[in-house]
C-alpha cells in the first residue's frame, strides 16, 4: 500500500539497483539504443520504485520543445504540440536537469498540463538540452526519492548517448589516470601512509590521493565513480581537478564539497556519480573528515576500539544544493584508520569446490586490519590485496579495488633513527 509517509533515502542500494537497471537495458539489445525506447524502458522498470506510469518524449527544435511521441498510460496527445523554451518548468529544467511539479505549484501552466493529462509529473533533460523525457508521477512517492533516482537515471542516459567511439581516448584517458594517483607516498610528521588502486580493465573509476593543504595540514582523499572503465576514468580526473582547485582556494572541507556536488550536478560532461571520502589530518593527530555516501572507512584505535566514519551526505552528483555535515577523530599512537572502496567489500568468493561465499565484506576486511596491526601502512595495504585475492581465489575482479591506510606508530624513544623524519 503506498503511502505519503517520508521514508528514508538509501542512496547507495538505489545506486546499485539503477546501475543494474541500466547495464540490463545496455545488454537488451531488443531496447534498443534510441530515446523512445529508453523512456519506454524507464516506464516499465521504475513504476514500483518511482510511481512512473506514463511518459512523454520532446525533442527540441528553435525555440520550442515538441512533443515525438507518448508511453505508458500518459494521455494521447497528437504530435507536434509545441512548448516554448520559455515556459518556467522548463527554464527550471534546463537549469537543474531535472525537475518535479504539482498541482499546487503557481509556475505551471493549468490549461497546458489540462490538455496533457497531468496532474504531477516529474522530468529530465538529456543531450545536451537536445530531449526533454517528462513523466507522469502517482501520489504518495516522495519528491525527494523522484528527483534522486531520475538525476541518477538522468546521468546515466547521457552517458548512454555519449559513449565514446574513439579508440585513442582510452590511451589518453590511461595516461590521464597514471598522472593523478599518488607517484610517492608522503612523508608527514610521525604518520606513515600508503595507498594503491587497481582498476577493474585498463582505467577505472577509482582514486585516491594525498594533498598537502598546508606544512601542517596532509588531505587524504579516496572515491569511488559508478561504474568502471573510460567513462569512470574521465570522471576521476574532474574529481582530481575540481578537489585540488576547491582547496587551493582555500574554501573550508564542508564548502569544498558542496561545490563540488553542484558542479557535478551541472556539469553538461558529467555522466556518473561519485562517492567520495576526504578529510583533513593534522599533525597533532585530529582528522577532521566528510563522508559525501561513500563506503565508511574505520578508525581502529590502540585499545582496539573500532569508529565508522559516516558523518557526511549523499554521493556526489545527483541532488542540486546538498548539505554535508563533519565528522573527527582523533589519530593517538598505535591508531591506524582503514580507506576502502567498495570493490574490496563486494568481491566475491568462493571455496575449494567452487561453492559462492558471499561477499569478502567489511567483518573480515577489519579482521585483516586487526591481524596486522604494528605494521607498516605498506604492509598491512598488501596484505589486505592478498588477503581479498585468496577469498576471490584469483577469479577476474567485477570492480575496481582500492585501500588506503594512514597510520600513527607507536616509536620506541630508545632506537635511534638513521634518517629522523622531519619536523614541519
């Protein structure tokens, strides 16, 4: 029974189920590549989750937006009606991508929406402000929960029409990724810090990276682009440029953010979205962090207390004018925090007869941890690649995998260091 009671967002299991959604009709090949059957698919699929019961296709042509075609139970218009550009659902359109209006709402046009059929509807633009796709929507689905999943399905069309057909893109895109990640690891006060990434096929949608905000200040960032692949990898680099530039302005972690969420949500090349971690750590030891929907890295503490760090917001991309919240910990000796993205928890397994384990998961990811502990920030990254290799037993990964550990070691006065790090 549909209700109007506000539920809960859960962004990451929507995520998935749209991308599973998407790569399903990428493999039907009866759907077909075109607009009209997109919009079709879209109706069939999501009417549950999103209360879509009809649709209608405009195609932009001067000044107006005309109407191609309807789906579903939308009301049988003859073709051809015009919409003027000017009309104020559709400024808000093109402004947002994407839009929901009802009855109630003083900037649409009653004897219009009258001679469409619409009481509530819900719309995107795609290509490049080249189609309109707007959809009927039924009562008691949250506006939030629309507009959510139609700017995730949204990207996710663009990227269908913009697939990339030239081959050369691949190689500049490998050479792009080789040049972001970290070359070296930091060295920054008594923490040691280590981190590697490696990509499903020849590029992925992964990153991490180690930005020295001041003498005194080391960001630690990891993300995590949907999907894999060229497409993902042109992503990382807008992530890469938009981070570094948003601090280079020094513009505070949670402003840092926010842009960054609006400038992926508007970005016309934008096809994705993002899952992103980054914080803040000081040489006293105090991280200061934002967790913008990605999987919680862990804070194992000496006494082997453990912290997920959550404290954030949604992914990047599909919600205009998101806020975020901070979260902190404090980094003491013998403390270690865990980075990760989601292709090391989600890797599956299996046992000596070839019988499915389940996902490796974060229980025995923190058990690595734990069995490691005391030793380098290197050390324990291999091992956990080890470790998720064994459960896979070696099987081709379905995502790419990414760790990052940064750690405070507990350094005995007694030793003498040949090479003493420096003091900042």
């Amino acid at each position: 029974m549909i209700t109007s009671e506000v539920r809960p967002v859960q962004y990451r299991e929507l995520m998935k189920k749209v991308e599973q959604v998407v790569a399903a009709m990428e493999r039907d090949e009866s759907a077909g590549t075109s607009i009209p059957a997109l919009l079709e698919s879209i109706i069939d699929k999501f009417r549950e989750e999103l209360g879509i019961c009809g649709g209608r296709l405009y195609e932009r042509r001067g000044g107006y937006y005309v109407l191609q075609a309807t789906f579903g139970e939308a009301k049988e218009v003859p073709q051809g009606l015009k919409v003027p550009i000017s009309y104020r659902p559709i400024q808000l359109l093109l402004e947002d991508g994407a839009v929901y209006m009802g009855p109630e709402d003083p900037d649409i046009d009653k004897s219009l929406e009258d001679l469409l059929g619409v009481e509530r509807f819900a719309a995107i633009e795609v290509g490049n402000e080249e189609y309109i796709l707007a959809f009927d929507v039924e009562t008691g689905h949250h506006k939030d929960d629309v507009l959510f999943s139609l700017g995730i399905l949204r990207h996710s069309v663009n990227q269908k029409l913009r697939r990339d057909r030239m081959a050369g893109i691949f190689e500049e895109a490998r050479k792009i990724q080789a040049s972001i990640l970290p070359r070296r690891t930091p060295v920054y006060g008594d923490f040691d810090i280590f981190g590697r990434s490696e990509p499903m096929e020849g590029v992925g949608g992964d990153f991490y990276d180690f930005i020295p905000v001041t003498e005194k200040i080391l960001g630690l960032a990891i993300a995590d682009v949907s999907g894999h692949g060229l497409p993902a990898a042109l992503q990382v680099r807008d992530i890469y440029m938009g981070l570094r530039m948003g601090l280079a302005r020094d513009f505070k972690i949670v402003r840092t953010v926010e842009r960054m969420n609006n400038i992926i949500h508007k970005s016309t090349l934008t096809s994705r979205f993002v899952s992103m971690f980054y914080g803040e750590l000081e040489l006293n030891g105090v991280f200061i962090y934002v967790n913008a929907g990605h999987p919680p890295p862990f804070h194992l503490s000496a006494d082997g207390k453990v912290r997920y760090m959550e404290e954030g917001g949604p992914v990047l991309g599909p919600l205009p004018g998101a806020t975020y919240e901070r979260g902190f910990v404090i980094m003491k000796p013998g403390d270690m925090v865990v980075f990760y993205t989601d292709g090391i928890v989600e890797t599956q397994g299996h046992d000596e007869m070839g019988r499915p384990l389940g996902e490796y998961g974060v229980e025995r990811l923190l058990e690595v941890a734990q069995a490691h502990r005391g030793e380098t920030a290197q050390e324990v990254v291999e091992a956990i690649f080890r470790s998720v290799e064994d459960f896979s037993r070696g099987a081709a990964p379905d995502d790419d995998r990414t760790v990052m550990v940064a750690s405070h070691p507990v350094f005995d006065p007694s030793v003498t260091q040949a090479f003493p790090r420096p003091k900042l």
